[in-house]
C-alpha cells in the first residue's frame, strides 16, 4: 500500500541502522522522547529498540489522547449518562478506562446507562437527529488532530438549531504538553557513557523529541520552533511507520552531534510549515483557550485545553447541565502518571502483566490503543 509498505522495508530499515550506529558518538547517551502513542507502537511492533545502538534510548511521551485524560473527566461523563438520562457517544477506547471505585463507561452501560460507542462525529450528530426527545452528548477527546471534526459538528448542530445536542469537551494542545514536560526539572546530564549507571529516569534529561507526526499535519511544524530555539531541544516531526521512526532518530542524532537545535521535518509527504490553515480556522471559530485543564500525569497546565466560545455556549454539555471539576485518585500502584512524564516505563509498574492486563486494566496506558503498557503487553517487552 502507498505510504505504507515502502516504509516498512526490511533491507532500508538494516541500511538506516547501520548508518546510526556509524553515526552515534559511543562516549554519550541519547534520550530521545517520541512524543506520540503511535511511535511507541511502531517502536515495539517493528523492533527499532533492537534496532538501536545501546545507548539510544526511546523514552515514551504523553501523545496518547486517552491516556492523558484525567480520572474526574471519565467520572464527569460516567455521572452524567447516569444522572441525566442522556444518550452519551464516545469512542471505544474510553469505554474501559477506569474511572473512580473501578467503575468504567462499560460498566455504567451494563448497568443501564444509555452509552453508545461511535465511529465519528457525524455519527453522534446522527444519533441526536433521530432521537429529538433525548439529549445527545459527543464526549469529545483527542490532540489538534481530532479538533476540527468536533468543529465541523458543533457549527452543524447550530445550522441545524439541534437543541438536544452537546459536546463534553476535552480537546487538548500538543504544544502544551511539550512545554510542561521541557519546565519539569531535568538536572542531569545526557553525557553519559554506556556502561555506567544511569539514574532513575525521573531524573534524566531528555535530549530531543521525535515530534508528532498526525497533529502536525494540522498544527503544522512552525509552533515548534519555540522549543528549538528556546530550550535548546531538536525536534524531528516524524511519521508513525518504522522508516519513518528510524530515519527522524538519525536525523535527530546528526542535529545532537552538530550541536543544532533545529525543527525538522520528516513527515514531509503530509506536513507543511504553516499546517491546515483550513482546519485552524474551523477550530478559531469555534473554540477558545481554557485557563487551565488537568492532565493525567502532568497536572494542571495553563492553556493547555480548549473549551467552546461563547457564541456556541448552547451546545457546551459543561454548561447545559452544570457539570462539576471533579477530582479524583488513580488506582493505587499505577504508574501511568510518571510515564506520560517520560518519568518512567511501563516495566517500572509492578501491576504490569499480573494485576493489569488488556482484559483487566488498571490504567489508561493499558487500555488505549497507542498506550505505552499496551505496546508492551502486546508486543511482548514487559518480560524484556
Ligand atoms: S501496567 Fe497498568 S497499572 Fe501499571 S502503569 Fe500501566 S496501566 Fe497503570
């Protein structure tokens, strides 16, 4: 398939490797952040770990939309299916995310909660049409890269005056995310020759991130170049297939070598400079930044959200039904927080493979998709 198999190619994935480990200085160590769920996955579904000279590292981001939601917003949604006898559409990864006293919007649904999954959000908008008696809430999550569909949904219900329908929003910003990550305190040095010990991860610095490759193709790559210039980090906009990964951790290791601090751009068969200016607009006019919004892992980050202008007020489920901030612990021994800091790795948790597994998960990171413990589990490294 176009795009795809030619960036899976054995022989260029051996010729790339070959050229890193020719590359890379053996007197340091390499901590390299992708960003993204999905450079996590290509990294353990293909093998580019053991592709890697042992002193590059991979080190996983907070790029998984599911992963970084916080508790209280599952609660929020779980409360409101319930209290409010709506028809709630969400997207499956969030059906069994657990949520305060190891409830889940599966459990909620199997308890008589009218929680419907849905492919898109033409699919909830659906759903609201056909059922005028009921109100119909879209639980909206997701990076720049699933914004503008709520977008386009929301200026649709106002065109359409569909006075039964709402979106709990919880769009979050990737630039953001990057800058909560790049303040947290990184003391220490990556000048650090392979065999000698390495501190605990949380104390580690990262050296440069393998940037985000879908939200891109909307934010486009220039909100980066603040982080090039201003924390010294090189960042790679990489694509989510092995090549792709591979190709933007040697361009990143000439840049740490060079000593350059640049934003380049791999995925360049998707992303521009200036990214989606359509897509941008519809995301201006509908939304606006919120003051603050927590993140699973990260805490509350200034501006790191969106929630719905004023003039779409009507269709903010936050506002229609008076939802309330609600705080909320995650399950005891969970290490996901320190791992969408990059502050730790799946292996690290000591419920990886006994108490949390895919049919049993203790935390976002198991359930997601693109979440970190996921890759592992399923590709066999939690035993590595
Ligand atoms: S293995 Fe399960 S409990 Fe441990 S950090 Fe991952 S999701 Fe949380």
């Amino acid at each position: 398939m176009k795009y795809i198999s030619e960036f899976r190619q054995q022989g260029l994935a051996q010729q790339l490797a070959k050229a890193i480990a020719q590359t890379v200085d053996p007197d340091r160590h390499y901590r390299l952040m992708e960003f993204c769920g999905g450079h996590t996955h290509a990294i353990f579904r293909y093998g580019v770990q053991d592709l890697m000279p042992d002193n590059v590292e991979f080190i996983h981001g907070p790029g998984c939309p599911v992963c970084v939601l916080p508790t209280g917003r599952i609660d929020n949604a779980i409360q409101l299916a319930g209290q409010h006898d709506v028809i709630l559409c969400t997207y499956a990864d969030l059906m069994r995310v657990p949520a305060t006293g190891r409830n889940s919007l599966l459990k909620a649904k199997a308890d008589g909660s009218d929680i419907r999954m849905v492919y898109s959000t033409q699919d909830a908008l659906k759903i609201a049409r056909e059922n005028p008696e009921r109100q119909v809430v879209f639980f909206a999550i997701g990076f720049e890269t699933t914004t503008p569909p709520t977008a386009v949904i929301i200026q649709q219900a106002q065109a359409e005056r569909l006075a039964n329908f709402s979106v709990f929003c919880n769009h979050v910003l990737t630039p953001a995310a990057m800058q909560a990550i790049l303040d947290a305190p990184q003391p220490v040095s990556s000048a650090i020759a392979p065999g000698i010990a390495l501190p605990p991860a949380s104390m580690q610095s990262i050296d440069a991130f393998l940037g985000p490759s879908h939200v891109s193709t909307v934010i486009g790559s220039q909100p980066y170049e603040t982080f090039a210039e201003h924390y010294a980090k090189p960042i790679v906009i990489a694509g989510f297939e092995p090549l792709d990964v591979m190709q933007s951790s040697l361009m990143l290791i000439r840049q740490l070598n060079e000593g350059r601090c640049e934003v380049e751009n791999e995925y360049s068969r998707a992303v521009t400079r200036q990214g989606n200016l359509k897509a941008q607009a519809l995301m201006q006019d509908v939304f606006e930044l919120r003051p603050q919004f927590e993140w699973r892992g990260l805490g509350l980050i200034p501006n790191s959200a969106l929630q719905l202008k004023a003039s779409y007020a009507d269709f903010d489920a936050e506002q229609r039904f008076n939802m309330p901030a609600i705080q909320a612990s995650d399950v005891k021994g969970c290490e996901c927080p320190a791992i969408l800091r990059g502050a730790k790795k799946p292996q690290d948790c000591k419920l990886l493979g006994t108490v949390c597994t895919p049919e049993n998960p203790m935390g976002s990171c198991m359930v997601s998709s693109e979440g970190a413990c996921a890759a592992y589990w399923s590709y066999g490294r939690m035993r590595g």
